[in-house]
C-alpha cells in the first residue's frame, strides 16, 4: 500500500455510500493502520448526490480531505461522471453495471459490477448494496483480511442483521474475478 | 490495552464529557452537531444521566444553566444558527457565575447558509457574541482524539473559573472520523468547590474570599436558598444599583480569566523552533496546515505551525514570544479574517501578517497554503 491511499464512495443519498467508506475505514483501524474518513451531503435525507472518503495510511493522516483517489465507487450515473475527472494515475474505478463508462475514462481501469441487482435479486435486500460493494471493493483490492473487514462490518450494522450481511459481503467478493483481483494487486 | 475504534469527532465530544462528570444535556439538534445530541440520548441515559431535547436553542442553555445551578455538569450542542440564539443566556451564565459547556460545531453562514459544509465563522462570535464586558473560555479542537481530551478540559475550566466554556469545533473535526483508543483519565477531572451556608461565618453565596477569584459555590434547590440573577448584584446574590459594588463584579469577573490566562492558555507549535514563517490556524483547519508545513520543510523552507488550542483567550503572550525569530506570519482560517485581528493586535506591526481564508464551504488545502506560501516569497523578492 502507498504512503496515502485515497478512496472516494459516491452515489445518491440513502445508497449508504457513507456507510461503506465508514465500514472501510473502521476495517483499516481494526487491522492496526491509520484512516481518517469523511463526507459531504446536501441538507436532504434522500437523493441528492452523497460522497464520502476514506484515506488509509501507515503514516499519521493529517490532511483529512481527499484530493486524488486511487479508488473511486460510483453508484449513479452523476457522482461517476463528476469524479472520474478527479482520479489519481492508475486509479480503479468500480462502477454498478447499470451505469455508462464515463467519457474520457479508460475502460481498461473499470471494474463493472452488478452490486445493485446483486444485492436485490441475490441477497434479497436492496439496501445491502453498500455492504455488496464492500464486500467486492476488498476482494478486488485485498486491502485487509475476511476477518477485519467482517469485524468492521459488525460494528456498524444493527444487531439481528449479522446473517444478511455476512451474506452480502460473500455475493460481493464473488462478483470479482481472480484476473480482475490480480489487475487491481498491481496497481495498489 | 483498549482496542481501537473508529469514532467521529461529534461522538468523541460525548464520550469526553461524559468521562469529564458531565450528566445533563439540554438540546435541540442542528446539523453538524447533531451526532452529540444523539449520541448524548443514547449514552447519558446508561450513565444515570439525563438527556433533554428543548424547543429550541433558548430553552435549550437555559435548562443547561438550571440543571448547573443546582449542581449536575451540563453541556449542549449547537451550530451557528442556535449559537446566535444562544447569547443572551450565555451572558447571564457569565454574570451568575454558572459552569456549563457549549459546543457550536461551526457551519457556514452568515444565518442558515450551508448547512452541511465547513467554516470557522463563529470565531468573533464566541468572544463578542453575547452583550456587555464579560469574560469568554473558549477551546478549539483539531482531532476527534483531541476533542475526547480538550472537551474534558473545557468542563474542567468551567468548574474552576464557574463561567460557561465555549467548546468552537467546526464540521471538519465534528464530523470526521479517525482510529482512537480512549484512555480514562479520571485523576485529571475537576469538581466544583461547593459551599454551603453551614460552612463557617460567611453565608454569602457570591463571596470570595481576598486574593482570589472565584466563589465557591451552593448547590441551588437544595435547602439553603439564595438569589441568582443576570442583574448586578452583591455577595448576597442579590441586584444592586451600586456603582462601586457593579464594577467590583464585572471587574471580578474579568480578571478571573485574563489573571489567569497562564492557566487557560494552551497551543501546539509544530516546527517552531527555527522558524522564519509561522502559519497560524486553528481547530480543523490545522489538518491541511500540518501537511503543507511538512511539504514547505521537504523544500528546505523554515515554516512551522502555531495552533491556539485555547482561542480565547488569545494566546498573545505565546505569539509573542515567538515573534523575534519570525520574519512573516501566515494566518489561515476558514473565514473572512477573524483570528486574524488578534494576530495583528498581538503583533502590533512588528512584522507582515499574510491572510488566507475561505467563506464558501470549501475546505481549503495543503496545497492552497504551500501556493500562498510561494506567493508571500516571491513578494519579499519583489521588495
């Protein structure tokens, strides 16, 4: 991992991007590094576009904004447009599948991935969609163990919802090839 | 060891004020403060305490004073928009002499303005936002695990000075989240001197005995009666039209925090030491700021950072310390240039104060500072 690894979860409000980058970074603390997270939303409780960040360092994380990510989510068809002009050299972008590759965007940095669908049709939930993506942005980027991540995710789910979840992250991390995986290793 | 959690700064607050002895919140929730006003719902309850959602923000200070007077450590949570409400009972807490805790987790305005976005507009406000002389502790945080340890400092400099702190987070440090492992220091808590009408001779509820600043003070509703008021009054607590014994008071109550501003005054200086430029900043804006010093140093530049943790008072006798081996001073906030009146008074033309601020919600950045830097240097070659 780099000095500072910058990741950017963007989507519509009450799509729980927030949430993801907070079970991100709360994985990073639990495996003993730095991470500092973040977010800007509008005033609405729902829609409106939501990002949020989470910066990950072995070193002491000072600056708590993100400038360039190595990372970007993006859930809907605005938040990928917008951020995909704001990416470091070799980004991974992880886009839902029902979303265009934004213009200018090199397809080859793209994962695309069916979270939304996945998490309606496999786990049977539409709101586990953040924890799908969670579950694939960690098996494509291998940033922490199946056991630090699951901790992270315990911490911030409401007791009872352990099994779905459990089951989200799985579905998620299955949605990811092993070549996609290995692409993505050399690029962290 | 306790393990590390991920905590936000607004929760932080909470977990420090609890630990600080804090039992009752009085609130009405705003954004970026929110999360203290849930989170205080949550924890106080569990903590034999009492959590309170007011009307509104008067009621709000004003159940906080209340539940003081009668003996509980109290705190509530606000943003710009409920501070200004605020400030009438924020002057009477001063005037009867009530410790409480106020956090204003700064948004920008001016009134409603930007809701969820950043700004550090209340600065003046939390000196000057209440009428006449009066005196003002406020503290300004820059990490959530700073904000764990400082809030449990603003409780412990209400109690012993009795006047209302003003605890000046912004959205930056309120509503990020970082890694920390929360230590339990209670030997370093500080309780309230109580008083009571059996003690001794004097039983008189404002007395204070020669050389001293500060009143012990008698729980309220609890027996012995006395009298509070916002009037001036005498050391029986009760008004006075009295010239003489009014400007006692105000006077009293003024040099209980500047006498004292060894005590309360608190900075971190980063790099200082052989410094030629100072950037001073405080609360969240010092997170950019630590990185463009960082990046200034890797080029070889002598910048260092100067934060005030205690912002009021400033802490002009610190700055000025340092102002012999400086030959600028930068100062950045999340405003139109507010500290940075009292820079300029501290440095009373000595040497140049550059500005840097942002009103527009936007968090400025480490590279917006080492650009003004670079700026400042190509001005000294043009001189």
């Amino acid at each position: 991992m780099s000095k500072r690894y910058e990741m950017r979860f963007a989507g519509s409000g009450g799509q729980g991007v927030i949430l993801a980058s907070v079970i991100i970074a709360e994985a990073a603390v639990i495996a003993g590094l730095n991470a500092v997270q973040s977010q800007a939303y509008g005033p609405e409780a729902r829609g409106g576009v939501s990002k949020a960040e989470t910066i990950i360092s072995r070193d002491k994380i000072w600056y708590s904004k993100v400038t360039r990510p190595s990372f970007l989510l993006a859930l809907t068809q605005a938040s990928a447009d917008k951020y995909a002009k704001e990416l470091a050299e070799d980004a991974v972008v992880m886009l839902d599948e029902s979303l265009a590759i934004p213009a200018g965007l090199d397809p080859s940095r793209v994962i695309v991935v069916p979270v939304l669908r996945t998490a309606k049709e496999k786990v049977g939930k539409a709101f586990t969609a953040n924890i799908v993506a969670v579950g694939a942005i960690n098996r494509a980027l291998r940033l922490f163990s199946d056991e630090d991540l699951l901790e992270g995710v315990r911490r911030h789910i409401p007791a009872g919802t352990e099994d779905i979840n459990r089951k989200a992250l799985a579905e998620g991390a299955a949605l990811i090839t092993d070549a996609q995986a290995a692409a993505c290793a050399r690029r962290i | 060891m306790a393990k590390a959690v991920l905590m936000q700064g607004n929760e932080a607050a909470v977990e420090g004020a609890i630990t600080a002895g804090m039992r009752f919140f009085a609130g009405y929730p705003i954004t970026p403060s929110t999360e203290i006003a849930e989170q205080s719902a949550l924890r106080l309850p569990q903590e034999g305490g009492k959590f309170m959602q007011m009307e509104d923000e008067i009621s709000s200070i004003a159940a906080v004073l209340g539940a003081s007077a009668a003996g509980m450590k109290a705190m509530t949570a606000t943003s710009g928009p409920g501070f200004s409400l605020m400030q009438e009972n924020i002057g009477y807490g001063a005037m009867a002499e009530i410790p409480c805790v106020i956090i204003d987790v700064q948004r920008t305005g001016p009134s409603t303005g930007l809701p969820t976005s950043p700004s550090q507009g209340d600065y003046m406000q939390a000196r000057w936002g209440t009428h006449g002389d009066h005196p003002v502790i406020a503290l300004s945080p820059s990490s959530v695990l700073e904000t764990y340890t400082l809030i449990i400092r603003a409780f412990n400099l209400a109690e012993k000075y009795r006047t209302p702190v003003i605890f000046l987070m912004d959205e930056i440090v309120g509503h990020m989240r970082e890694g920390v492992v929360l230590s339990n220091p209670r030997d370093l808590i500080i309780n309230r001197r109580k008083m009571s009408f059996h003690d001794g001779a004097n039983k008189q509820c404002y007395f204070v005995p020669e050389g001293e600043y500060v009143p012990a003070m008698k729980p309220f509703g609890q027996g012995e009666r006395y009298n509070i008021t916002g009037l001036a009054h005498d050391v029986s607590g009760f008004p006075v039209n009295s010239s003489e014994i009014a400007g006692r008071l105000v006077t009293r109550l003024l040099d209980k925090v500047e006498k004292n501003a060894d005590d309360i005054c608190r900075v971190e200086e980063f790099a200082m030491d052989d410094a030629e430029i100072a950037v001073v900043c405080f609360g969240g804006t010092a997170r950019a700021v630590m990185d463009a010093v960082l990046q200034a140093r890797e080029a070889g530049k002598r910048v260092g950072m100067f934060r005030p943790i205690t912002v009021w008072p400033f802490p002009e006798k610190q700055l000025r310390a340092r102002l012999p081996q400086l030959k600028k001073i930068l100062m950045v906030e999340h405003n139109h240039g507010q500290m940075l009146l009292e820079v300029q008074r501290t440095v009373g033309g000595a040497l140049p104060v550059d500005f840097l601020g942002r009103i527009d919600g936007t968090v400025i950045s480490p590279a917006d500072i080492l650009a003004k830097l670079s700026e400042m240097e190509g001005k000294n070659h043009a001189e």
